[in-house]
C-alpha cells in the first residue's frame, strides 16, 4: 500500500482568481499516487462542468509533503 501524499495539481488553464472566487487551476489533493490526485480534480471539474476541456488539462503535479516519515520532500503529512 502506497502512502498518501499531498500534491500541488496544476492545471493548464482556471489559474486566475476573479473577485473572490476560488482558483479551479491551483489544487491540493491528498492521495496515493499523481495518477490519483490529477483524476481527483479531474472528476470534479468534469462533474461540475468548470472551465473549457482544454483548461482542464494536466499542467504539472508537485509532491508538497507525505505521510511517509523518511520524506524527501522535507515536510510530513498528517492525515
């Protein structure tokens, strides 16, 4: 079993924050894998039909901390 980790998912569009609104492009999500924490956003997106196709698509995804207590990261996660 994997452990989880928190990851920054950038996507290729929604980056912009307007009057108050929260940024759908800039996303942490707590999951196993990058295949995991991208599919999160993924769905939700697609789910609550946010944005273009095209601004929905994977930019890149950064460790940020994990579970795991010999990290690389530098920083543990507590879930």
């Amino acid at each position: 079993m994997e452990t989880k980790k928190l990851y920054l998912v950038t996507l290729k569009g929604m980056k912009s924050n307007y009057s108050g609104s929260v940024s759908r492009g800039i996303n942490y999500v707590i999951a196993e894998n990058t295949n995991e924490a991208y599919k999160k956003v993924r769905k939700y997106l697609d789910e609550k039909d946010l944005g273009f196709s095209g601004d929905r698509a994977l930019d890149k995804i950064e460790v940020i901390a994990e579970e795991y207590q010999y990290t690389d990261t530098g920083y543990l996660l507590f879930t």
